[in-house]
C-alpha cells in the first residue's frame, strides 16, 4: 500500500500540535494548577518541562516571588487621643497555597489585594485606636506593624497568601490639624524662649546688683583704709611737730609763721585786713635793719 504524502504530511502537523499542547514548562517563579474540565487535577510547584493531556486539560500560572501592595493614596485614622492622622503602608505577601488562593478569590490578583487592603486598614484601624501619636510615630512603632501583621497574616491565610511584613512610610497629621500644631508648637517655643528671657534678665539683674555691692564694699573698705593711714599719717605729723616744737619752741613758732605768711602773701590780689597788735605781725615788727 503506497502511502500519501499529503496524508503523512498532515499526521505529522497533528501530531505535533497535540505534542505541544502535551507540554507546558514552570517558571521557577511561578506555580502552576491543571485543570480537567474545570476541576484542579494537581499543581505543578517544581520548575521545569510539565506534561498534561490535551484538549482535556490547560494549565493556569500563579507569582509566587514575593509581592508588594503599596496604597495609592494615604489613609485617615484616629488615634487613643482622637486626633487624625494621614497613614501611607505598604505589605509585602506571596501565594504559599495556590489551590486555597484559586478557590477563595478565583486566582484573580486584583480580587486579593482588595482583600488584603481592607485587611491591613481594619488592623491599622484597630492598632491607632489604642495607641498616642507618639507611639505610633516614634514609642511603639514596631510594636504597632507587628501586631498589624500577625493579625493580617491570620486573615490572609484563609484564602492562601502569607503576609510576610507590614511598614509604615509615613504618618503624618491633615493640613488643618498640621497648621494647629505648628502653631502650638510656634506658641510653645515663644513662651519657653520668654521665660528663658526673663530667667536671663533675672540673673542679670541678680549679678549686676551683687557687683554694685560689692563695689560699695570695696569702696568702703578703701576709704575705711585711706582714712586710717590718714589719720596714722596725721597722728605720726602731729608727732613730729610735738618733738620739733619740744625741741626748740621758738624757731619752730618762726617756722610756722613763715608757712602762714607763705600762704597768706601767695598771691599780690589778697587783701588782708588786721590789727596792728595781732600777732600775726609779730615777726614782721622785729624784721627792721633797727630790729624794731
């Protein structure tokens, strides 16, 4: 029997094609699930060249790296003070059970994510509630994303995905509560910089008045000195003047008469008006050539 090449031909291009829709190959980023008219027949987790039977079963590829769900826009939540905050969080997760993850949200990403947005809002939702704004800014915030995250990881599970971390980017106040702050803060640091002003004019005052003190001290104690070797200097003087008038009482009578004629003729303007028996003039009377 003489085969037909045209026949030959065409089982060959069947054949082919149905040995290509045999075969499938895994990423080793991805999990695979095959189906048979609708049903999960098994997953393919290992990468690799994978087989299935065709026209009768397909194959459907999930992510399983690592992914990230970031907010588009912030969230509003209140805190144990109740005052708004502005929160921007983003989650890290991954599919660790392709065939829970496919039944629960139909394999659809966009299905999951809303799922663990709403999730991880409700956790945030309930941590702020219980905390101050600085524990969610500085104090306990790690303490505030671990919780988030243990309480989201438990939800999360139920339709295969694992939540790996949660983190806060940014917690920040709305515009109307930012400006009430800032002016609180601006209203603060006024008052603290008046009082630091006071306490500082205080002190000056304090040590201006201790420097005027002690200089009236000083003062007084110079002049109680200069007096002191004043009145030494004059009791010494009056000393020395009793011994030279003991000594010869005469010519120290001349001398000081001479001073006070020195004194009193100091200048040719000085008018003096006397009695002629005053003894002011005693030495001049006898100061004659005659010695009257």
């Amino acid at each position: 029997m003489k085969l037909n090449p045209t026949n030959f031909l065409v089982a060959a291009v069947v054949v082919l094609i149905l040995a290509s829709m045999s075969i499938f190959i895994v990423d080793q980023r991805q999990t695979a699930i095959v189906f048979q008219l609708g049903q999960v027949i098994r997953m393919e987790t290992t990468p690799g060249i994978k087989f299935k039977m065709p026209l009768v079963q397909n194959v459907r590829f999930f992510d399983s790296r690592i992914l990230t769900l970031d907010s588009d826009d912030p969230e509003r939540f209140i805190t144990a003070e109740k005052k708004n905050v502005l929160v921007d969080s983003f989650i890290k997760w991954r599919i660790f059970d392709v065939k829970q993850y496919y039944i629960s949200v139909g394999g659809d990403e966009a299905r999951a994510r809303t799922r663990l947005t709403q999730t991880v809002n409700s956790a945030l939702r309930e941590e702020f509630g219980k905390r101050t704004i600085h524990d969610v800014v500085a104090g306990k915030r790690e303490e505030l994303m671990k919780a988030v995250q243990e309480k989201t990881d438990v939800d999360a599970r139920k339709i295969g995905v694992e939540v790996l971390d949660v983190r806060l980017k940014r917690v920040d106040f709305p515009n109307t509560i930012s400006e009430s702050i800032y002016s609180r803060m601006e209203a603060e640091r006024k008052r603290v910089a008046n009082e630091l002003r006071a306490t500082g004019n205080a002190e000056s005052e304090k040590i201006r008045a201790d420097a005027d003190r002690q200089r009236v001290v000083i003062l007084a104690q110079a002049y109680r000195d200069a007096q002191k070797i004043k009145g030494e200097g004059d009791a010494k003087a009056t000393d020395i003047y009793a011994k030279a008038y003991g000594r010869n009482p005469e010519f120290y009578a001349f001398y000081r008469s001479l001073d006070v004629y020195k004194q009193g003729f100091k200048n040719k303007s000085d008018v003096m008006v006397l009695d002629a028996s005053s003894p002011f003039f005693k030495y001049l009377k006898g100061s004659g050539r005659d010695g009257k």
